[in-house]
C-alpha cells in the first residue's frame, strides 16, 4: 500500500523532470496505414465515438477490421498512440481495466510468444467473455521506439528510462481481437497472433523510431 504509491509519484517526477527538455516526435500518419498486407484486407473504418476518444486522450488512433482475403475470418485491431506522457494525463488505459468496465469478464488471462523473422516478442493473451455470451481472443502489448513490452509496470520502467536516455516518452497501445466463433479459442488465438506476426512490422516502419 505504500510501495505502489511511492513508486507511481517517483514515476511522474522523474518523468515530468526529464521531459522539460522533451524531443517528442512528429505523429504518425496512421490514417495512411496499408489497408492490405499479407492474407489481410480491410474490411472497415470503425471510428470511435468522441466521448470515448476524449477519456483516451490519444494523439493518434487506428481501429479498423481486417478480413482474411482466403476465409473472410475478421480481425479487429486497434492501435492508440501517445506523442507524450509528460503530463501523465496521456497515457494507454490499460485493457486490464477497460475490458471489465465495457462489460467483459476475462476467462483467461495470460501472455503468448510472437516469433517474426526470427525476433521473439511477448505479449498480452486474454479470453474475455461479455455479457451476452460473445467470447473473443484478445492479444495486446505497448509498442515503443526500440520494444514490445507486455506488463503495464513493465512499461512503466522502460517510460522512465527512455525519458531520461531519450528525452521521449511516446508509446502505443496495440490490441488485436478475434471471436472464438464456431472454431473455438484455439483456433482464435492461432488467428490473431497470425494476425500479429503481420502487423508487427508495419507498425515498426509507420510509429516514430
């Protein structure tokens, strides 16, 4: 109870002290992300309403659906950038939280590995169940300059260092999410980290580096 307080206030300190002289870098141009890549076609637009989009203080937002171009499969992503987290107003809302305050109760909870071209990255892996019985996949993580990070503490530690080495403290929350449907979860999951393996590196050429 007195840790976690303590080392949140130190994070904003010493975050805001080394920012004063932040380099933060120009925003993407997500809105020209590819709507075509690999087996994927974009399907839609899915614009989030304004109100939502207020609470998340997000400089730059994507959130499209992707379609497998062989099966018609939908793949719904989403992806929040933040130019700065000086002020600490701006900064990812952690699916951890805003999964169950939508109304989705996770069944599991976890982590999954991606393996791209050889480069392992880690990343969030839950099944959330809502209150009508729909069941989804959920992979999501925080996508830096330099790393995939997992954990929100994790993320935490890496803002305070990149701060002080960098002088930035951008970062992107990333959540890829496919129904369980008739093919169950297994099948789901196999789906979005498929998903993920293709989207990671256009995400690495089109967010600042």
């Amino acid at each position: 109870m007195i840790v976690v307080p303590s080392f949140l206030l130190a994070q904003a300190s010493l975050v805001q002290w080394a920012t004063v002289w932040e380099r933060a870098p120009a925003a993407p141009a997500l809105s020209s992300f590819p709507s075509e890549f690999d087996a994927w076609t974009q399907l839609r637009e899915d614009p989030i309403a304004a109100d939502v989009a207020g609470e998340l203080r997000a400089d730059k937002i994507l959130s499209r659906t992707y379609v497998r171009t062989s099966t018609g499969s939908a793949v719904s992503l989403f992806v929040a950038w933040f130019q700065s987290q000086r002020s600490g107003t701006s900064q990812p809302h952690s699916p951890k939280v805003c999964l169950p305050a939508s109304g989705w109760t996770p069944a599991v909870t976890g982590g999954t590995t991606l393996d791209i071209s050889g480069r392992v990255i880690v990343v969030n892996r839950y099944i959330v169940v809502s209150n009508r019985g729909q069941r989804d996949v959920v992979l999501y993580w925080y996508q830096g300059r330099q790393r995939v990070v997992a954990g929100e503490w994790e993320t935490k530690l890496w803002l305070m260092a990149e701060a002080l080495r960098d002088r930035r403290s951008d970062v992107a929350l990333v959540r890829v999410v496919v129904p369980s449907g008739s093919g169950g979860d297994e099948a789901a999951s196999a789906e979005a980290s498929a998903f993920a393996r293709s989207l990671y590196p256009l995400l690495r050429e089109n967010l600042p580096q």
